[in-house]
C-alpha cells in the first residue's frame, strides 16, 4: 500500500507529540497531529501534546462514560491532560515518567510495578505496557481522524534519547509492535537536528560552515541526551556527522522537580513544623513541575501557590499551602543543576553500599554542566569543542538556563559568550516529533541526511583459553561484534575463527558497550575486558540452542558469529555452524523481578 503519510513520534518522558507530512502535496509541509484527551471527567478536547500520563481510576471512582473516547467505551484508565493534573493529588494511581523505566536494568521492565511504590494500588502496569498504551492512544486517535490511511500503514518515526542502550531499543520496538505499528528508531538529538535543518531551509548552509563542531543539548524531562555533530566539507559540500553521543544520563525535569520539592518541604518544617511523608512529596514534587514550568517560560509569571495534600488530622482543612517564586526556581536549579565548572571537572561517583533502593537509576551528580565538561573531554579536543550550539527539550526553554551552559562552554573555548552561535527557529516542546517526519523525508530524497551509525560499540565476552593456574581466574576477553559509528545493513560476518558454541542447554553470553572507543573496528579482542574502564556491562544474552541431528547434549559445535543492525536500530547477533546448516539468534535477558 502506498504511504501517503510521513509520521514523526516523540514519546516523551512528560509529553507526546506527533507531526506528519502529507506526500499527496505538492508542498511538503510538516503538521501537528492535535491528539484528542481527557481534559476533566466528561470533557474532551484536542491538543497539540498528550501528557505521558496514565490515570488508573478505582472501580466505582468516575461515572460511566466520564472517560469515554471517540473510539472506546467504558475505558478505567485515562491517558493525557486529565492524568498529568491528577497526578499531584493522586500520585499513587498516577503512572508517570514510565520511558524512564525502559533503561533501568534494576528491575524487569515487563513486570507490573508502576506506579512505582504504590503498594496498596490495585492496578498497575509495566513501563512496556505504559509505553504500549500512550502508541495505543496515539494510533487510535490518529486512526479515528484518517479513517482510509491508518496509522500502522504509514511510515512511522518513533523517537528515543541516544543514550537509550540496546536494550532499551529492543523494548521501545516491542511496544510499538505490540501498539499494532512498525516504526523506525531515530535519535532525539539528530531529530532536533533534522527539525532546525527544515526551519532553516534556505538559511543554513550561511550559519554553519566546514569545521564547525555543533552541540545538541537536549534537557528533556527524565534525561539529558548530548550529541555532537561535525560539519565536513565534501568536494565544495557540507556534509553533516553525528560523531559522539553521551552515556544515558537520567537527569532532567524530573529532578529538578524533586530538588524544589524537597526545598518546599524543608520550608515547611521549618517555619510550621510540618514533616512530609512519602505520598505528600509524590504528590507536591508533581505540583512543583507545573510551577516550574510556568515560571520558568512566562516573564511576567506570578509566585505560584502550591497545595500540599493533608494526613491524618494534623491540618486545619486537610491541607496547606505554600509558594514557590520565579527567584527561588533559578537559584536552586542555576547553583544546583547548572553551577559553573572546568572543563576537567569530574562527576560525582555513587557510594556502593550494601543496601540501596531499588528504583530509577538517578544519575549520582546532578550538575548537569559536570556531565557535559566530561562528555566534551571524552569526545572533544581543543580544536574540536563546540563552536555552535542548539538547545532542545522543556527545560531549555528557559534563557537563564541556557546562558549559564552558554556562560560554561565560553569559559571552556576561551571565547566570548558571544561567539558561541546559539542555532534557533524551533520550538523546544515540538521540534523532535517534526524532525522526525523531516527525518523520513531526508530518506526520501528530501533534503540533507545526518551520517550517523551506530552510537555504541559492543563487544561480546569470550572465556579464555588457557592452563589452570592456582589462585588465578583466566580474564574473559571481549570480541568486538558492532564497531561505533558502524552502518545498518544486511547481516556481516565478524572476522574471528576458532569459536565453540555449546548446543544442547541454554548458554549465557555476556555483553558489554561503549560510547568512546573509536578505533576499536569489528573482530578486534579487548585482553581483560572486566577491567577496561570505559566499557560498561549491559544485560546478558542467552541462546535457546536445540540440537540438531545426532549431536550430543553439552557438545561444543565450531560457529562463526554475525551481526546485524537493522534498519528500524536494533541490534541482532547470530551464532552460526561453520558448516552453515544451523543458526542461532542471540537474545536479551531481562533479570527477573518480583519487586512493587
């Protein structure tokens, strides 16, 4: 079937935004898809977002029909503006920020466990099935408007942060296949990108010249993603390459919002001896992103009032206020997330401690300018630092937050404030799902393509082969199975011989990744690969090996190894018989998980 849509997806921490191209034009023209939701019980309309909320409401808590949509009846759960206002006063039946649990490897991200500690809720889902249910949305409102072409029969961009692991991708993937759609992955960095390029369509090539070194900072609500991409001149053309992505920092809004809550709360006990629970944090931490948000993006914003929900009978009323000011908001998150810094500076490091809460893995060290001195110093030399810079996601809306990481990279360039080009034109909140439909219509022919690759190098883990030697473990050296910056395309061989597969039983093989090891190309052993510092371990793969003809249980068969990254961006790993009969797919394990 001929797609006559081109659809870029943002599935957002805090929102959802979606924009498609209609190729019947003549003019090819990005739009918002205004998303229909429930606004207040029995109130529905149409915005250019949808909250990546879900509402859990208990049986008998709404009347019948009060979150009835135009394509479904008797819905128990409400997904959009009506669930992000709720969240505050019912943070416990309130799912929020579920894409941050698609790359926490401390739980099984397929277990019902959201919303997070909510232990007496009745109902719950996994950040699998979350993010399943926003596609869901998504795709029966689209459908419910374009009756004759369906969203699942267009080509459907679906963005993620660059950090994402692939694991992460894997399960994003699974939930739009599950959501009924066929989506190609694309970097939120590089969508932020390919929408400036599409505003600037005549202008860009006279802001950005060979040489120039562009960083994409994107601050979104649960994570900071930066991408660095070097401009080239080919033959008298520029040619745009995404040369660096970051590790996966889970540090954003959300934090932010925690960092003011726990002020408001420590102002509380101070002046009215008042000690927050729990659910009274949950619940003014979710007050505390709206104030923000208003304070934050609105020069003539008043003081914003907060509710704090009761307990027990210890307040007049059940409950009680208290203010949040545009002044407090830019001290607490200018000195704590954004505080001035060299550019040798280091990040905090956790404490290992026997004991931990199981939960998001917060980045440690929440000065987001650390973050980025580090990432700069892994992937920059002094030639190489930024020269321009474009800002993407909610909280760069702010001009104070971007002049203080303007003010940092000065100070690291040697250059004035002035000098670092700051590239505008898109909008902070929206620029993602449109660069990713201008994304499919680069593919199309339709203007520039970002060069990119594989953002990750992976290595698979092999058991040495040598003599026992007493109080001594053989190292476990590491194969390289995808090199960084490596392309998509059909299935390679990894140049390396001398490999047994064990058939017969399920067999482990352990994996580990990188963002800055450039050099590494596909076959290359790494000795020692537990010790190698700037490798990190990513979740196991296992083989379900049946056996074949009359070879015996636990015998070891001669294999060689393939690769392949797909086109949508996963990664897929095949044992295969030297003989070439049999083949082997390499799957993901999730650890297994019981906690609420």
């Amino acid at each position: 079937m001929e797609q006559q849509y081109l659809v870029g997806i943002d599935l957002g921490t805090t929102n959802t935004v979606v924009y498609y191209i209609d190729k019947s034009n003549d003019d090819w023209q990005s739009q918002v898809f205004n998303i229909p939701q429930i606004t207040a019980l029995g109130e529905m309309s149409e915005k250019n977002s949808l909250p990546s909320f879900i509402y859990l409401a208990e049986e008998n808590e709404v009347a019948s029909g009060a979150l009835n949509l135009p394509w479904s009846e008797n819905l128990d759960y409400s997904i959009g503006e009506f669930a992000k206002q709720n969240a505050s006063k019912s943070p416990q039946k309130t799912v929020s920020s579920s894409k941050s649990w698609l790359c926490t490897e401390n739980v099984n991200r397929k277990d019902d466990i959201l919303p997070w500690k909510s232990g007496s809720a009745k109902k719950k889902y996994s950040p699998v099935k979350s993010a399943e249910l926003i596609l869901k949305h998504v795709k029966a409102a689209w459908n419910d408007k374009f009756t004759q072409n369906k969203l699942e029969d267009q080509q459907v961009i679906l963005t993620i942060p660059a950090s994402f692991d692939i694991v992460a991708r894997e399960l994003t993937v699974e939930a739009a296949k599950s959501a009924g759609l066929n989506v190609t992955l694309l970097e939120e960095p590089q969508a932020a990108f390919y929408s400036w390029l599409h505003e600037e369509e005549n202008t860009w090539r006279d802001q950005i010249e060979a040489d120039d070194t562009i960083l994409v900072c994107d601050i979104g609500g649960g994570t900071t993603d930066f991408s660095l991409i070097q401009v080239h001149d080919s033959g008298g053309n520029l040619e745009l390459e995404r040369v660096a992505v970051g590790q996966h920092i889970l540090l954003g809004g959300d934090n932010m919002d925690l960092a003011l809550a726990y002020t408001l709360a420590a102002q509380l006990k101070s002046e009215k001896k008042m000690n927050l629970d729990q659910y009274q944090i949950n619940g003014l931490t979710h007050g505390c992103r709206l104030a923000k948000e208003e304070l934050l993006t609105n020069e003539n914003a008043e003081p914003q009032t907060l509710t704090v929900l009761g307990r027990g009978s210890s307040l007049i009323g059940g409950t009680i206020s208290v203010e949040l000011t545009k002044d407090v908001v830019e001290e607490i998150l200018l000195n704590g997330f954004l505080p001035l810094c060299p550019l040798d500076s280091a990040t905090q490091k956790a404490q290992k401690s026997g004991l931990r809460n199981i939960g998001l893995e917060y980045a440690t060290d929440a000065a987001i300018t650390k973050h980025l001195a580090e990432f700069l110093s892994k992937h920059s030399t002094p030639e190489t630092l930024p020269t321009k810079v474009l800002f993407n996601g909610g909280v760069s809306k702010s001009d104070s937050i971007k002049s203080r990481i303007i003010e940092n990279l000065s100070n690291w360039t040697s250059t004035t404030c002035e000098e670092i080009a700051v590239l505008t034109g898109t909008d902070p909140d929206l620029a993602v799902a449109k660069g990713g439909c201008w994304y499919a219509a680069a593919k199309e022919g339709q203007g520039i393509r970002i060069k990119s690759g594989s953002s990750h190098s992976f290595y698979i883990g092999i058991e040495s082969s040598m003599p026992a030697i007493p109080g001594f473990t053989p190292p476990l050296q590491g194969l390289c199975a995808v090199s960084l910056g490596q392309e998509d395309g059909p299935a390679a061989d990894i140049p390396y011989s001398g490999l047994g597969l064990i058939v017969g039983e399920v067999t482990e093989f352990r994996f580990f990744s990188t963002t800055t090891r450039a050099d590494d190309e596909l076959g290359n052993i790494i000795d020692d690969i537990e010790n190698c510092e700037d490798l990190e371990e990513i979740p196991s793969l296992i083989a379900e090996l049946p056996i074949e003809g009359d070879i015996a249980p636990g015998s070891l068969v001669p294999i060689t190894l393939q690769c392949e990254l797909t086109e949508i961006g996963t990664l897929q790993l095949w044992c295969v018989s030297e003989d070439g009969e049999n083949r082997w797919k390499l799957e993901f394990e999730l650890r297994e998980s019981n906690n609420n």
